[in-house]
C-alpha cells in the first residue's frame, strides 16, 4: 500500500514539475520569438504605477539597490514632484524580451496644477524583476 | 500442515502484490494530469500578470511613415540623409536615444499612440554596444504636422 501512495505521489510530482518547467520555458520562448506579443511585466506596470503615484518605496524596490545618495535622491525626487502632476492616462505601447533582459514603452498624459497637459514617453529595461534603465 | 498452509499464505500474498503495488494506466495518467495542472498553477503563482492598470489607455494605432523614415535611414546607416533630413537637437534626441549603441542592427515597432494630432511611436533598437556585445534599447519617436520633432 505504501509502494503505490509512493508511486501516485511521485507521478503528481513529475507531472507538477514538467507543468511548471514547460510553463516557464514556454513562456520565455513565447516572449523571445514574439509570437503573441510581448506581455507587459508585472514589475514594469508596478513601476511605472509607482511613478504616477509617487510611491518612492515602490520605486525603491524595484530598481537595483544603489548607493546611499542615489537613492536619497530619488526620495527627494518623488517628494518634490508629489502633487505637481495628474496622471490622466497610461498605455503600454509594447516591448521586446530578449535574453532575460525586456525593454517596456508606455505613454503618460500628464495634467500640472495648472492645467497645462504632457504626453510623454518612457521606456524601461527590466531585468531579474529590477528596472534598471529608464529613459 | 502448518508448513503447506504457510506456503499458499505466501502464494496468495504473491499474487495479489502485482494488482496492489500499481497504479492502474488511467489512475496514472489522471495523476500525472493533476499534477500537471499544479505545476502550471505554480508557476502562474510566482509570475504574476500585471497588476490591473488604474488610469484609462489610449487606443494602439499603427506606424507612422514619418518614424518608418527615419528608421530607414537608421538601419540603413546613412548618416548624410540622416544629417539631411533631421534637425541638429532631434540629432542629438536621437544619439541620446540609442546610447550606448554603437551599430544598430534591427529597430523593431511595438506600437503607437496618437493624442490631438501628436503621435508616440515606440520601437526597440538592438545592436552592438562599444564592448561589442549586443543590447537593446527603447526608442519613441514623436511625430507631430507630417514630420518627426522629437526622440526620447
């Protein structure tokens, strides 16, 4: 009885994990060869709802952790630019997945306190679920 | 007595071991299904789709021929009608875009946006950068009254 418990556990087990190895294989060979797209990341859509929320701890945790001015800088930045712009609209124009590094472009509408309307562009580099290149 | 009793005990052992220590060929493929579902629901679990966005989206439109030009002269490493056709500070946009890339050797559209006439087409540069290894980076044209008149 003790044998076939064994063997039912082993077959689940096999089974989860070539479920979850194809899974995420697939899904990396999806993304390389483009062929439905490129899905936008989730750290990427955080980020950048980090950003239009001024959410520095958000921000702090999904860039490479820098060193201590730099990252005092991006509180600050955050700080200064609390309140200054509405986000009116974000759209994820696409992006790119290549060799475990992904490159996400977005538009922002923007509205300043006084009334004056932007449309920007930003394109992040996401890689290990970090951001580390926005431009 | 006691000797041949035993030794049909055993024989009878012997023969139901077959039917209780395997798994039926249906019970196992029913397993490995469930189990198949599980690893797939894991790895759903650890990479998760984005988070739903909270702001409104713009519609997707296609490439603009205005960016599809510049492109052009981009792959085609034409310096002289890039010269010709862009301004000075769109140059310099331009050069700041694709840093640090050295060679580009594919720009790939992703998509585009239009809002009052001003449009956002993204695409993503791959080429060599200065230690010779390939990267990739991403560039949004803005094309605005039939012509480009920003790069970011």
């Amino acid at each position: 009885m003790g044998k076939v418990v064994r063997n039912a556990l082993a077959t689940v087990l096999v089974g989860a994990l070539l479920g979850f190895v194809v899974m995420s294989l697939g899904g990396l060979l999806i993304q390389e060869m483009q062929w439905f797209g490129n899905r936008e990341s989730a750290e990427a859509r955080r980020y950048m709802i980090g950003i239009l929320e001024n959410e520095p701890d958000t921000l702090a945790s999904l860039t490479p952790r820098g060193d201590l001015v730099s990252r005092a800088i991006q509180y600050k930045m955050t700080q200064e630019s609390q309140g200054q712009w509405r986000p009116i609209s974000l759209t994820y124009l696409g992006g790119l997945t290549k060799g475990g590094i992904s490159i996400h472009t977005y538009a922002i509408e923007l509205r300043s306190a006084a009334g004056r309307e932007q449309f920007v562009p930003l394109a992040l580099t996401v890689a290990n679920g970090k951001v580390i290149r926005r431009e | 007595m006691v000797s041949a009793q035993a030794g049909q005990a055993r024989a009878d052992e012997a023969a139901a071991a077959p039917v209780s220590r395997t798994l039926g060929p249906w019970v196992t493929l029913l397993l490995f299904v469930v189990g198949l579902v599980a690893g797939v629901a894991a790895q759903s679990y650890v990479s998760p789709a984005p988070a739903a966005n909270p702001y409104p989206e713009l519609p997707l439109i296609g490439e603009p021929p205005e960016s599809v030009a510049v492109v052009r002269l981009i792959l085609a490493d034409d310096a002289r009608a890039l010269a010709a056709g862009m301004e000075g500070e769109l140059l310099k946009e331009l050069g700041a875009a694709l840093e640090p890339l050295q060679e580009v050797f594919d720009m790939k559209f992703v998509g585009a946006v239009e809002r009052r006439g001003d449009i956002l087409a993204s695409y993503v540069a791959t080429g060599r950068e200065q230690r010779a290894q390939s990267f990739s980076v991403g560039v949004v044209f803005r094309v605005s009254g039939g012509k480009v008149v920003g790069v970011n």
